[in-house]
C-alpha cells in the first residue's frame, strides 16, 4: 500500500457517484487516501493550484473525462492540457462515451430484463440521452436510478462490455 493521497478528478455528480460506490474501494486498497473531487464547475485557476500542491505534496491524481462522441481519445486530451497546462497526458483518462454507459456496462442480461431495459453486448456508445430515454418509469429520478444500478453492479460484466472501463480497470487494478 502506498502511503500518499489519490486524489480522483471527475465531471460532476453522476461520475461522482460512480466512482465513490465502485471505484473509490478498489483504490483504498491502494492508497491510504482517496479523495474524489469534482472539476466541472471550478474556475481554472483553483485546478491549478490544487494540482501545484498535488504534486508538491507528493501525492497523486487522475483526471477523468467523457469522450462525448469527439473525433478522437488523443484530441480530448489535448484540449484538457491546453485547459490545465499542469495536467499530464498520462494522468487522463477518457471515458467512452459518456459515463452513463459504464453504469450499463455492469448491468448483466438479467438486471438489464429486472429493470425492463435493453441489454447491449457492447455500451461504449451510450451517452446521458440514450440514458436518459431508458430510466424506467418507476424512478422518481436518474438518481434513483443509478443508486439502483449500483446495489447491483457487476465489474466483471462491465470489463466485458465497455472497453474505455476495461482499459481504466486494467491500467489502474492489474
């Protein structure tokens, strides 16, 4: 175990949730600490000096970010670098396409006919639309939904359907 902070960099409240219910207890495993902060609405400025005091303190981070159906995982990146020069292309991670198909990819055949969804051998194109459009009508909210997605999540199910979540998991738990 490594005796220093992670500190893990996501969009916003979905990625949030995702990450602290299935991610975040793997890294403990990892890390003495694990922080998870969100980026999506903080001024540039703030980023880069938490970053600055990241590296001063020794400590590591992850900056995570939605594919959003760009042209290519290189051009996400650099537009990231160009945003917040003190990022490096190593320390980015790219999910494909958006965050919401990672939360399907760890739904197996039979929670995929529980929740009366569609199951799709392969969710990488899945963005928050198709997400959205498939929410069954007994949730109040995408909240709800996802908690829901969650109890049940299977990470084995999820390597095999979403490749940018293999890539993550085999980069970071292998």
């Amino acid at each position: 175990m490594k005796y220093n902070t992670l500190y893990i960099w996501i969009e916003g409240p979905t990625d949030f949730r995702f990450f602290n219910n299935i991610l975040k207890p793997l890294f403990e495993k990892k890390h003495q600490r694990v922080e998870i902060k969100e980026y999506a609405w903080k001024k540039k400025d703030y980023i880069k000096n938490f970053l600055k005091s990241i590296d001063s303190m020794g400590d590591e981070y992850i900056f995570v970010q939605d594919f959003d159906s760009k042209r290519c995982i290189t051009s996400v990146k650099e537009n990231l670098i160009s945003t917040h020069h003190d990022l490096t292309e190593n320390s980015i991670d790219i999910v494909k396409d958006e965050i919401e198909s990672w939360y399907l990819a760890g739904l197996t055949s039979k929670d995929s006919k529980y929740f009366k969804i569609p199951y799709q051998k392969n969710t990488e194109t899945i963005t928050k639309e198709i997400f959205d459009r498939q929410i069954p009508r007994k949730f109040d909210s995408k909240i709800d939904f996802t908690n829901e997605i969650l109890k049940r999540y299977s990470i084995d199910e999820s390597i095999v359907r979403n490749n940018s979540f293999a890539h993550f998991f085999h980069k970071y738990f292998e």
